[in-house]
C-alpha cells in the first residue's frame, strides 16, 4: 500500500473541484472556525459570522487558553513494566502535574487559522532514576500548524499535527471520557524514539481533510516525515473516512464523550503506512440521550499492524513493529442532573509476530513478553462540563510472565483522583 505525492496532487485537485460544486448558495451564511481543543459541540465557536455586502472589514482575532491535568496517585510496581516489579505489594505515591498546556490560536484571514501549543515533556513530581523528585521541566511546542478552508468539502492543515487513522488517536485532551488516551492505540508514535518518530502522537506534515454527502462523510488524508534517519525515507501517508449516521460529527479533534449534547453515530477505518509499515483500523462512536437520566457513549475500534518481514531495507520496520492486533472499548453513562459519568474500559494488545521481527527469540516466547491487556473502569464529576471536572479512576493491567515452570499472568493496578480545569 504505497501512496505518492502525485497521486496526492490528484487527489487534492478532485477534492477541489468536489469543493466548488457544493459552495454554499448565495446567502447562506459561512462560519470559520478555530482549530480547538474541546469538541465544538461542547464550546460555541465564537468566530463571528460574515455575509456578503454586509461583512465588516475582516479584523485578525487572537484566542489564548491552558489546559490542566494534575492528580493525586498510586500505582503498583511493574504496572509500566513487569521488570520493575520487586514485589506484588510495592506501591509508589506521588503528586503529579500531568499535563500544563499553552493554547494560542487565530483567524488570520477569512479562510487560514493557526493553531499554537505547549506542553510538558515529562510530568513533573515523578522520581527520576537519579533518584531525585522532577521539579524543573522546560516546556516542548506539541501543536504548530496553519489551516485554509477552501470550502467546507476542502480544507488543508499544515504543521505540527495529531497523526492517527483511528478515533481515538486523534481526540482531544480536554474532551477524554478516561482519566487519559488508551495505551495501545498509537504506541509506535509516542516519543521521538519510538518506531515512527512521533511527538506525543504528533507528527510534521500536510492534511486534507473535508465533509460531503451533507456533513455525514468525513474524509483525511495526509503525507508526514514518519520515521527519517538520513532524509531520504519514504514518507509517511495516513487516511481516514469517517460517515456520521446521525448528526454530523466535524470536529477537529474529537470528542471522546459529548455529555448528551446532540445525536452522535460515526464509524469510521483508515490506514497508516511507511516503506514495510502499515495498519489498518475501525472504529465505531456513538454518543447519544438514553432515557430521562442522561446519555450513553460508546467508543470502539480495531487496529490490524505489523511491519513486515523485510529486513534487509535501511527502512524497514520489521523489527520495531511486530504484526498484532489491538481492540479497544470504553463504555460510560453520563447522569444529567447529578453531572456524574461512571465508564469502563478495555483494550488489548495481542502480538502475533513473525519470525523476522522478532531478533532471533522463538516467537511464542516473544508474543508472551510483549502482549498485555488493561482493564479499568472511573467516576467523573463534572463541575463545568469538560471545562472543570474531577475524575477518579481504577486501571489495571496484564501481563503474561516467565517463570521456572512457564508464564503466568500478573496483573498490577494504578489508581487516579485526577482533576481537569480548560479554557479557551
């Protein structure tokens, strides 16, 4: 599955054309948007509205925010890693800044936006392997991009960007329905040496993405570095579709519960690929008033990788990506009137490798070191909506170890009292 930049140039010049034929009608009135982190069924946009020959001259905007996520916590040894584990009972305790976000965003014209922001590279009020608290961190740039909307069916995004064909990969901080991301759904696109390069599922590219079929078909599709040690890799391509049976679902970044707020049904699959990488996905949301007490949220999805079994390529990712497959639940219930959302949630990484990627181990004994699942359920209290909320949560998590007399499952939790406080 290889895509290039010639058929990309294609590709955009069709959507183009696509764009033009569904400009909206004299006087129908346009909207620009902000790129935002909190889901814009949730927020009102406050972009303001212009029509023809009653338009005021077009003024620049500038929008500046934060986002937050501190919790208190616990989590056993082993949890990140079996190998830590000194014994089944050892908790460590910490107070911990997760996360400590800048967000800078503005119209510049009446067609481009930029969107600007920080974050921490490593949480702060964790021990370091020096054995010293993380006091002093010096913030990283984990947003930088520019948008253009040429029509609602053809807009582009340049830039520093979320990378991911599934949902959840490319949902927002602010608008999780868990204390935080799943731990499977991009794990090759998490740090700089991780498989793919990435910056905390972050990625240098360029994005078109646009809505047909009345605002119910969504489509991405985008070209990035990817994993480039000498320049000259191939690069990265990534694509989505996405059809909402209910409402339309245009959010940038999605949301991962809507609190009832409107009628949401999408599904979505996409592919992710680079010289022997690649991964394909579905994934299915729903979030929707069921009954008088409040509203459902569903969200699933199914990730099918691997990275070949070319090893004689400078690019080949045979032995940093194993063929798996990874499946991911989370299942929540938000109570209207008393602004409480119990959920659960369940994902699995199950490795399946082949003998190439795997550096001489047999594989049954690789599959068994590196596959584990997680099992975790919360509270969220909701004081202002995604805004302003306290979450508590408990998270557990698999793995199959090897002992004198052959593997034995091991399970270590990690418990959350986080709270969230956004503004933008």
């Amino acid at each position: 599955m290889k895509f290039f930049p010639t058929t990309l140039l294609i590709i955009f010049i069709v959507c183009a054309q696509v764009a033009r034929a569904e400009e909206n009608p004299p006087g129908k009135k346009r909207k620009s948007q902000l790129l935002k982190e909190l889901p814009a069924s949730i927020n009102k946009d406050t972009a303001k509205e212009v029509t023809g020959s009653e338009a005021a001259p077009f003024k620049p905007s500038i929008q500046v925010g934060a986002i937050v996520h501190m919790f208190a916590g616990a989590e056993q040894d082993g949890f990140g890693s079996p190998s830590a584990a000194t014994a089944a009972r050892d908790w460590s305790k910490s107070f911990t800044l997760y996360r400590a976000r800048v967000l800078v965003g503005g119209q510049l014209s009446k067609k481009g936006s930029f969107f600007m922001e920080t974050d921490l590279p490593s949480a702060i009020g964790v021990q370091l392997t020096t054995g010293n608290k993380n006091v002093k961190v010096s913030p990283i740039l984990l947003d930088c991009q520019y948008e253009y909307d040429f029509s609602n069916a053809f807009q582009l995004v340049a830039g520093m960007q979320l990378v991911s064909n599934n949902r959840n990969g490319l949902q927002g901080a602010a608008g999780l329905m868990a204390n935080d991301f799943t731990f499977f759904q991009y794990p090759y696109n998490l740090f700089e040496n991780s498989a793919l390069n990435g910056n905390f599922g972050r990625d240098l590219g360029v994005n078109a993405r646009g809505f047909l079929a009345k605002d119910k078909l969504e489509y991405r599709l985008g070209v990035f570095t990817g994993r480039n040690t000498d320049g000259k890799a191939p690069l990265r391509t990534v694509g989505r579709l996405a059809y909402s049976f209910l409402d339309p679902d245009k959010d940038y970044y999605y949301a991962g519960t809507k609190l009832g707020n409107g009628k949401t049904f999408t599904w979505g699959a996409g592919f992710d690929t680079q010289g022997s990488y690649y991964n394909l996905s579905s994934d299915v949301f729903l979030d929707k008033p069921l009954g008088q007490a409040g509203s459902l949220t569903l969200n699933a999805a199914f990730q099918y990788m691997t990275g070949g079994t070319d090893t004689l390529s400078k690019y080949s990712f045979a032995r940093k990506i194993p063929r798996q497959t990874v499946q991911f639940l989370e299942l929540g219930y938000y109570f209207k009137e008393p602004k409480l959302q119990p959920w659960v949630r369940f994902e699995n990484q199950h490795i399946i490798s082949e003998q190439a990627q795997t550096s001489g181990l047999p594989t049954y004994d690789f599959d068994q070191n590196n596959s584990s699942y997680v099992v975790g359920g919360g509270l969220n209290y909701f004081f202002n909506g995604t805004g302003t909320n306290l979450r508590l949560s408990y998270t557990t998590r698999s793995y199959d170890i090897k002992e004198s007399t052959g593997y034995a499952n091991k399970t270590f939790g990690q418990v959350w009292l986080q709270v969230q406080f956004f503004i933008f």
